[in-house]
C-alpha cells in the first residue's frame, strides 16, 4: 500500500492514546442508548396519550431534532450554554447531553412504531379485566413493544455508536480522537484514519451480525 506503514501500532501506543477514547465512547453509546429509549418512551406514550396539548409539544421536539443535523446540535449546546449559564459545560457532559436530547426523538419514533404495532384487542382485553392506562401500558403493551422493536432499537445503537465520532468536533476524547492523536505524534495521520476505520467496522460490522441473530430468534418466537 504505497508508502503507508501500519507497523508503528503496537499495546503502548493502543493503551496510551487510543483505550480511553473506545471507552469514552462506548460509554457515551451506552448511556445515549438508555437515556435515549427512557426519553424516547416517555414522547413516544405523550404523543398516543390523546391528549392534544402534550401530542403537540411531544411532535413539535421529535420532528425538531429530526430535521437538524447532530453535529449542529453538539455544537449549539457546547457553545450557547457556557454563554447563557456563564459557565462552561466541558466536551464529555456536554456530548453525553447532546446525545441523549437528540437521540430521544429516533427512539421517540421506534417506541412509537413498536407500541402501535401491539394489537387493540390486547389494550381492550386489559381494559375488560380493569387495568388502568398506565397498568395497561406497563404490563401488556410496552413488554411486547420492547420485545418487538429490540433489533430495531440495537440497529439504531449502532448508528449511535458511529455518530460518537462527531463529538470530535468539539474536542471531546473519543475513539477517532484517539486515533488521530497517535497518528499526529507519530507522524502517521493516514493510517491513524485507516486503523480507526477499521475498528469502527470491526465493532459495528460484529453488533450487525448480533442483531441480524437476536432478529431470527425474535421471528422463530412469533
């Protein structure tokens, strides 16, 4: 490969520059999954409530943060609120914040789309036997719901984990950050890009596969 050289990685260089930035950002993608689908829930049951004035506010959020890029809304967030708080927020409180916020609206969608897709005569079964809304949303819907959207709800997790990659744009200390910073000190920058590449396909080429399974099993339950 013409001139480029991907010898010069070794443990030292993995453990030194590159390990915090994987953790950083499995964890931003662990915790912007959880807050995600608890944020997402709560828009996703605002919206069915039929209740017009928190269908309303729900949709206006969700449609929203739809139609703004994520690089836009790290940006926006890391630099407006250090102005309106008078203080600064930091890169990684402020990526973990982001992500939550603007990943609420795609699981919004999918819980939406997974509670709809629960039969009526279910929630009227539930209703017959005196369940209440919530009661009938706790323990009749939302289980089947979680079980149906969960390869959907993995798929989106992967998206989300390659989206971590944009909170390099505001200096946070992620997996490409890693990467690059290696590749600076080394003089390296192509096959900094290249290894970091080839890690975020390895990751989300693997947690593909998972999902295609967890899919097949969910089917042969149906």
């Amino acid at each position: 490969m013409g001139g480029l050289d991907l010898t010069f990685v070794n443990w030292d260089i993995i453990s030194k520059f590159v390990l915090g930035g994987f953790m950083f950002s499995v964890n931003l993608t662990i915790v912007a999954t959880l807050g995600g689908i608890l944020f997402g829930t709560i828009l996703a049951l605002m919206r069915l409530s039929g209740n017009k004035p928190l269908a309303m506010v729900a949709t206006f959020y969700v449609n929203g943060m739809r139609s703004v890029p994520l690089v836009m809304v790290i940006l926006w967030f890391f630099l407006l609120v250090p102005l309106i708080t008078g203080r600064p927020v930091g890169a990684e409180l402020s990526a973990t914040i982001t992500f939550i916020a603007f990943e609420a609206a795609y699981f919004s969608e999918i819980m939406r789309a997974g509670i709809q897709s629960i039969p009526r005569g279910q929630v009227y079964a539930g209703q017959a036997l005196g369940m209440t809304y919530s009661q009938n949303m706790r323990y009749v819907v939302l289980p089947q719901a979680f079980r149906n959207m969960l390869p959907v709800l993995f798929t989106q997790t992967i998206i989300l984990f390659q989206d971590t990659s944009l909170v390099y744009a505001i200096g946070a200390y992620d997996l490409l950050k890693g990467f690059v910073t290696a590749g600076k000190i080394y003089g390296r920058p192509e096959e900094a890009y290249i290894l970091a590449a080839i890690v975020y396909f390895v990751v989300c080429f693997g947690l593909s596969v998972l999902v295609k399974r967890l899919q097949n099993k969910i089917a042969i339950i149906r």
